[in-house]
C-alpha cells in the first residue's frame, strides 16, 4: 500500500465510466470493476486499465485488497451493495439514490456511521463552480431575504411509448422516477446553494402511457415521467420545480433561481459557466473566472476562464473531495450517506403528497 486507494467499481455502465476516469483522475489505484454483465465490464477495464475483472460484485468487494468501493449499479441494488462494503469497513460512494426507501437509506447512513468510514453519494453538480459561488453569496447575506426558490430539472430520453430503461420499473428503480431520479438532485442543488431546507411539498405526477414497450413487449407502467412540486422552507420561503423525463429538446436542462430582496441568483445547467445576479439596479452575468471567485468557488475551478469546464470536471472534483476525506481532509459540501437519506425522505413526502393530492411534511433529517 503507498497512500493511494485501492479501487473498486461495482457496475460498468454509464455511471461507472464516469467514476472510473474520476478515480483515475484523483491518482488512486483502480483495482478492479464488476458488471453482472461481464462484456460490459470487461470493456469498462480495458478502457480505464483496471487490473482485473469479475462478473460478482461480491466477490470484488469482499477482496482484501480493496479498500474503497462505488457503486454504480440500479437503484434497488444500491441497499444490498453498500451493506457488503460497509461490513468489512470499506469507503463507500453510493449512487443516487442511495437507497429506494427512506428506511433503508437511513439504515445505511447507520451502518456507515458505526463502521466509520467516509460513505458519500454523487450530487455532484454541487462541484460546479458558479454553483459555490451563488452559494457563497447567498451564505454571505447578498440576496437579502429570499423569497422564493424555483427552476427546472428537464430531459426528453423517456418521452416516446417505445422509450424504456430499468429506471421505469419501480422493482429496480423505485417507486419514483421523475422526482427520484433527477428531482431528488434539484433538491439537493437548492438546498445546499440556499441554505434552506424543504419542510413539507404538494407534488402532482403525470405518467404519460399507461404501459411502454420492452424487450418482452407491452408492460404496465407504475412510475412517474413528470411531477410538479410546491414547497415551503425552514426560512420562509416558498418554491416549486418543474420536472420531466419527457420534454422534447432537454437533454438535461436543469435551472434554478434563488430570488431575494437585495439580489437573485439563476443557474442553468445549458451555461454552466455562468451565474446571473440580478439586483435591483443593476444586473450582471458573471462569467467563471478563477480571479475573480470568491475563496470558496475558486479551488473548484481548475482551468483557466473560457476554457469551460463541464459534467466530468464536477464529478472529477467530487471524486477528489471524497479522497481528501478518506485521507483525514475535511472539505465543505462533501455529500454524504446523510444528504441520500434525506433525498429519501424528500421523495416519500413528494409520493405521499402525490396520493393524497394534499401537503406533506417531509419527515425532519
Ligand atoms: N450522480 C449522477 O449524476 C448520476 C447520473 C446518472 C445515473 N446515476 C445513478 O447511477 C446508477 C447507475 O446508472 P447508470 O445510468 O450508469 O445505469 P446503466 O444502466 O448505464 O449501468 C448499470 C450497470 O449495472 C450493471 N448491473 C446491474 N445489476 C448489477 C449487479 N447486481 N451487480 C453488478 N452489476 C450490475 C448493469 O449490467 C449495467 O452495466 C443509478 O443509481 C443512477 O441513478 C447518477
């Protein structure tokens, strides 16, 4: 062992490529990937030079030699994974969501509490430096009192009947999908970038076809492709997001805006680049310039402006964080098994809110 760790990545599709150039990128050692599926494995280790492969993701976990694991599989997986790696003290990174219900995801953030170690889950567009930097004003008292908090989170990859994918089966998925998918990430954006925390929602969902076409045919279809929340916060204020996985031409638009008295902050995903600041003299783009950030944005801004850094830089410099805290480190905004289990939670309110067409609190983390 020479200080680096030692990797493994559970889950070779979309996501574990992401991980695998971050783990890299971070200069740990990725030791081995594991994909039930072992030609998609197999073509994840060539690809990040991984020094062995293995269809059984217990077996990679379990191994001695690894000391960290991330797990990059569907969501019903998620709970079974992160216990194999939290029994014998292994790192977690657990993917969003961290679990499928509420109670096991606050049973995982126990265990990773008891086992202490450092447990984290990708909300990653945290990592975003003009992200930070509304952050920061907002924390510095520059937006004045806010008011109200709303935005967006849009796709289009589900819009068609003959759209299909395991995150629309609520066995592997979850019971939801809109708002479990992405919304939960929206959530989680404006609640670290405000300060304030949803404390109960209204949501309405909207499935479109009453079944898809799979692999094996017409299926029923039980999970949302869209959902509206209304919301209000621990600091008075109120809000609402909008989100779809079927919006033709939003590939993965997300926006928010944090409006109050003294100045609003907006932050969309398509100009990640840049941060609106309205005021009520005068209004200013802000353009990511590592001179100009506040302490607290800068470090996340590793390249020079107008050279734009995008969605792997994020996760690069999440990766790179969670290292840090493996290694003693203490960095801000670093989330963690708790952030999971409160999108969880958030989640459970939305769909009880959903069913009863009525307010719901979300239960207090
Ligand atoms: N943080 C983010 O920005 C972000 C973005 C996209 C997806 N995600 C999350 O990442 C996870 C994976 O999503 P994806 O888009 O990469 O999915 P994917 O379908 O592209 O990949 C999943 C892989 O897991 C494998 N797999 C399934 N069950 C397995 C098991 N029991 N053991 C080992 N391998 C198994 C599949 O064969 C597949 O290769 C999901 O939880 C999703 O919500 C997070």
């Amino acid at each position: 062992m020479d200080g680096r760790a030692r990797v493994a990545i559970v889950g070779a599709g979309f996501m574990g490529g992401v991980h695998s150039n971050a783990v890299r990128a971070s200069g740990e050692v990725l030791v081995g990937v594991a994909d039930s599926n072992l030609e998609q494995a197999t073509a994840l280790q060539i690809r990040a030079q991984a020094e062995r492969v293995t269809a059984s993701a217990t077996a990679l976990i379990e191994a001695p030699d690894i000391d960290t694991v991330h797990v990059c599989t569907p969501n019903a997986t998620h709970f079974g994974l992160v216990q194999a790696a939290l029994r014998p003290g292994k790192h977690v990174v657990c993917e969003k969501p961290l679990a499928t219900t509420a109670a096991e995801a606050a049973q995982l953030e126990d265990l990773a509490r008891e086992a202490g170690v450092v447990a984290a889950v990708p909300f990653v567009y945290r990592f975003y430096p003009m992200v930070r930097e509304a952050r920061e004003r907002v924390r510095r008292g520059e937006a004045g009192r806010l008011s109200v908090l709303h935005g967006s989170y849009l796709q289009d990859w589900l819009a068609w009947e003959s759209d299909d994918n395991w995150r629309v089966d609520p066995a592997q998925g979850g019971r939801s999908r809109a708002f479990g998918d992405i919304g939960v990430h929206w959530v989680d954006l404006v609640e670290f970038a405000s300060g304030q925390r949803l404390v109960r929602v209204n949501a309405r969902l909207l499935t479109l076809y009453p079944q898809r076409q799979g692999p094996h045919g017409l299926f029923d279809v039980h999970t949302e492709d869209a959902a509206t929340v209304n919301f209000e916060t621990d600091g008075g204020a109120i809000g609402s997001v909008v989100l779809s996985q079927a919006a033709a031409g939003r590939k993965n638009r997300f926006s928010f805006s944090i409006d109050g008295t003294e100045a609003s902050f907006v932050f969309d995903h398509d100009r990640p680049e840049q941060l609106w600041v309205g005021g009520r003299a005068a209004s200013q783009v802000l353009v990511r310039s590592p001179e100009d950030l506040s302490p607290a944005a800068a470090p996340y801004a590793t390249v020079p402006a107008g050279h734009p850094q995008g969605y792997q830089d994020c996760f690069n410099a999440f990766v790179a964080d969670f290292y840090r805290a493996v290694r003693g480190g203490t960095p801000d905004g670093l989330p963690r098994f708790a952030d999971g289990r409160r999108a969880a939670q958030v989640t459970e309110a939305v769909l009880a809110s959903a069913e009863s067409r009525s307010w719901a609190e979300v239960a207090p983390t």
